[in-house]
C-alpha cells in the first residue's frame, strides 16, 4: 500500500491504440507463439515518487476459433511514465488492443525539500 500526501495525489489516465494488425496482416494476426506489443506512456506531469498504475483492456478484437491468450502489464514504472505491455501465445488471433491505464502517486510541490 501506497501512503500519499492528501493535498498532493496525482491521477493521470489515458487511454491508447496499442495496435491494429488485421488489416495489414501484422504478426498478432497472423502469427504464432509468444508476441508482445510494448508502447511507452509519458504522464502529463512527473510525480515525486514512482506511482501506483493500473491497466485494463478498454477494447480487444480476437479471433475465438483458438483460445484467447492474452496478458496486459505495466512495466518499467518510473516517475514520469511506463511502458504498457500486451503479450499474447499460441495460435491466438488478436485483430486489435485498445488499453486504458490511471496511474496515482504523489506530486511535487513548490514547498517540497529533502535533506541528504
């Protein structure tokens, strides 16, 4: 659990394309095995410390003739962004991934001091 600053919280949110293949015949289509997709996402403002974020599939278009495979992670959180991740396996058909993302955390203030 994250403790924050109550005059200080943070809430960015987004939400991204992180790829569309079925047209053009991309590898989530139309390929097999292990595939990832990786898109990095800058916050709006740069948090004091690293933020707590969340990620959900706001939309997924996948073939159901093989089992749907799919994972969606944030990864390499830092204070000014992530990378949004999606991986799928198998012979999982994915046409296209929409994801949503909030990240909360702390954020600096014009008073902010550390002592080393």
């Amino acid at each position: 659990m994250k403790r924050l600053r109550n005059l200080h919280i943070g809430i960015d949110q987004g939400d991204l394309a992180l790829f569309s293949e079925f047209e053009e015949g991309g590898s989530m289509w139309t390929g097999e095995g292990a595939r990832e997709r990786r898109m990095q996402v800058p916050f709006k403002q740069t948090y004091r410390r690293v933020p707590t974020v969340h990620v959900s599939m706001s939309l997924w278009d996948m073939d159901t003739s093989a089992a749907i495979r799919a994972e969606l992670v944030a990864e390499n959180i830092t204070t000014s962004g992530f990378d949004m991740v999606f991986r799928t396996w198998g012979d999982s058909r994915v046409a296209r991934v929409r994801a949503a993302w909030m990240a909360i955390g702390d954020l600096p203030h014009e008073d902010d001091w550390e002592v080393d």
